[in-house]
C-alpha cells in the first residue's frame, strides 16, 4: 500500500494578523515547511475596526459574529481583499508560491445559510462541501491554497464562515489522499488550565479530558468550539491536531496541545 504524502493545513488568527512583525514571522517560517501545505486565516479583529470607521455595528453573542448584510460587505472586503492579499503576498516575499481564495473560488467550499433556530446569525454559512480535488490540483502545481472565511451557497450568496471550522472541513476532506497534520496558531501556548498562567498549558486532551474540562469549566466561551472542530476532524480520519503558538511551526518540540479521541 502507497505511503500517503504529508500535508499541514494551518490556521491563524486576528492576534497573529493583527500584528505585522509577527505575521511576517509566521509567514517566513510557514514559507520554510517542506511539503505541500494549506494556510486558512481568519480576520474578525480587522473587520470590526473597519466596521467602526465606517459606522456600521457589529453584533457578537457568545463571541460569535451576526452578519448583517452590511456586516458580509465588510467581512468580505477585509478578508477577501485586504488580509488575504496580505498574507499571499507575504509568503510570495518568502518564495512561497501562493494562491489566495474565498470558497467560491475554483466552487471549493460550498456553504449553506445557518438555519435560524435560537439565534439568528444572519449571513453565516456551515460548511457542506470541500473539493478535495481542486484543492489537490493545485497542490501538484506547486501551490499554496491561501483561503479566508468566506463561503459560497452556488446561487451567488456568499457567506461569513468560521475559519476554525473551515481547516477542520479542508483538513478532513484532504485526509483521504494525504496524511493531513492540522494546525491552529494562536497567541497563546496551548489549551492553559489556568487562563492566568500563560504556562499552564495542557499538553494532552483527549475525548474523556475534554468532557472532564467542559464540566469543570476550565474550557468556555470561544476555546468550547475550537476544540469541537478539533476532535470533529479527527473523527474524519485527520492525523494529527495541535493547539499551538506560532513557534510551533518552526519546532514542534515547543510545549503545546495535542488532540486525540
């Protein structure tokens, strides 16, 4: 039976984007990683910025974003335009051939409208569909998909989507053909058990830890559905999830957090 090649699938977020010096860094580093590779970002933090300047409210409830058609305008506009060009021209600074996509792009993520049920989350898509083939395609030609947070329905609507979720979907999905490590880069070391102590970090969670760490409290608010799109990929058959900072990209050997079932 053939070996499957490795792919990272690697996810960064409003802290690391927000900072030019450590972006630059991530970029530098995730540029050097041998192997075809998937960088997702994210961008909520800019996004709220320029709603602000232009005078448009930005709702959260439980720290996740209702999109008002106003809001899909700006999220659009930052994330597909601004950070994502950013981030692509930044690895092409590092010799990183990269491609920057929304997933209408190429039709590789498709999106259906969240359904109302106690909350109204406007125009925010759950992801239905990834093309493992596209994607594939492009990794052959030596390409580095750069993906945002927005989606598509294939009616011309386009959505706000978590891009937590999405890497979870785009690292299942490739999983069939690669042995797929997914990554989430944060600003913090790992899954801390105490959230005082930035050195706190749990190095191991598995399905019975989580369970244990929910009940206890020790794991709320944004990390409750980071860490379900953690373990929902690797019921899809993902080799490896971590929970990291940057520096993990370049040393795996740092502390940080594994997942496992």
């Amino acid at each position: 039976m053939k070996t499957k090649d490795k792919l990272l699938v690697a996810k960064i977020g409003g802290n690391i984007i927000e900072n030019k010096e450590a972006l630059d860094s991530f970029l530098r580093d995730f540029s050097k990683v041998k192997g075809p590779k998937i960088l997702i970002h994210g961008g909520g933090k800019s996004a709220t910025k320029l709603a602000s300047k232009l005078g448009v409210k930005t709702e959260m409830i439980d720290g996740r974003r209702i999109t008002s058609a106003e809001n899909l305008d700006i999220v659009v506009m930052t994330y597909a335009g601004l950070l994502n060009k950013t981030i692509v021209s930044g690895l092409q600074k590092y010799n990183c051939n990269a491609l920057g996509l929304t997933g209408a792009d190429a039709n590789v993520i498709v999106a259906n409208k969240r359904p109302v049920q106690f909350i109204d989350y406007g125009y925010v898509g759950d992801v239905t569909t990834v093309n493992k083939d596209t994607l594939k395609g492009f990794i052959d030609l030596g390409i580095t998909p750069v993906f945002c947070a927005v989606t598509h329905d294939t009616n011309g609507q386009l959505f706000n989507t978590n891009a937590d979720t999405i890497a979870s979907e785009i690292a299942s999905a490739m999983s069939t053909d690669y042995e797929v490590a997914l990554f989430y880069c944060f600003e913090l070391k790992g899954v801390l058990e105490n959230i005082e102590d930035k050195d706190s970090v749990i190095e191991h969670i598995d399905l019975e830890k989580y369970s244990e760490l929910r009940d206890q409290d020790i794991i709320a608010d944004g990390m409750l559905p980071k860490l379900k799109n953690c373990f929902d990929a690797l019921h899809k058959n993902v080799n490896k999830v971590h929970i990291a900072n940057a520096d993990f990209i370049k040393d795996n050997s740092i502390k940080h957090t594994t997942l496992s079932l």
